[in-house]
C-alpha cells in the first residue's frame, strides 16, 4: 500500500511535471512569439524612418540645387546685363570720338591731311625697315 501511495504521488508530480512543462513551453513560444513580433514591428519602424529619412535628405538636396541653379541664372543674368551695358558705352564713346575725329578734320583740314602723310610715311620707314 505504501508502494502505491508513493507510485501515486509519484505519478502525481509526474502529470504536475508535464502539466508544468506543458505550461512552461506554451509560455516560452508565448514569449518567442510576441519577442519575434516586437522585433518585426520595431525593424518595420526602422525601415520606415530609414525610407522617410533618405526621402528627405533627397528633397533637400533637389531643393538646394534648384536654389543654387537659381542663384546662377541670377548672376548670368546680371553679367550679362552689365556686358551690354558695357558693350552699349563702348559704341557710344566711340560714335562720340568718330564725330568729334569728323568734326576737327572738317574744321582743320590742311593740318590734318599733313598729319596723314607723317603717319603714312613714319609708317612706310618702320615697314622698310623691319622687312631688311
């Protein structure tokens, strides 16, 4: 009798051991499973942020092109503005000294025709000299 007391208590603790153990690895894939779900949910997030992140690095880098292409079309434009400025002075200073040249040779034109023959012959003495 007292063999089947221990043989029952025995197979007691044994059922209770396997209940336990039952338990136990239902509460360990419990576990797995929300860690795994977790780590899923968290590596998601990660991506996410990470797609958004290079998203707006992305936008900024096109924003400040644009900017800079912007800033660079201004200065062309600013340059080329000043050139035709420039370009416009030059023809009208040298439309002004054309006149002027014009209206001195018309006012003096005998000391003008001799200054024409020095500068013709001083030219034709340094030609001849330079071709020997």
């Amino acid at each position: 009798m007292a063999e089947t007391k221990f043989e029952n208590m025995g197979q007691r603790a044994g059922e209770q051991a396997g209940r336990a153990a039952d338990k136990g690895k239902e509460n360990l894939q419990s576990a797995a499973s929300n860690v795994a779900g977790q780590v899923k949910e968290k590596f998601n997030e990660v991506t996410s942020n990470a797609g958004h992140m290079a998203s707006q690095a992305a936008n900024r880098v096109r924003d400040t092109a644009q900017e800079w292409a912007s800033t660079a079309q201004d200065q062309a434009g600013r340059l080329a503005g000043q050139a035709r400025e420039f370009a416009q002075d030059a023809a009208e200073r040298a439309g002004d000294l054309t006149r002027d040249m014009t209206n001195l040779i018309q006012r003096n034109p005998i000391p003008a025709v001799m200054i024409a023959l020095g500068v013709g012959f001083l030219a034709a003495v340094a030609l001849r000299r330079s071709s020997t």
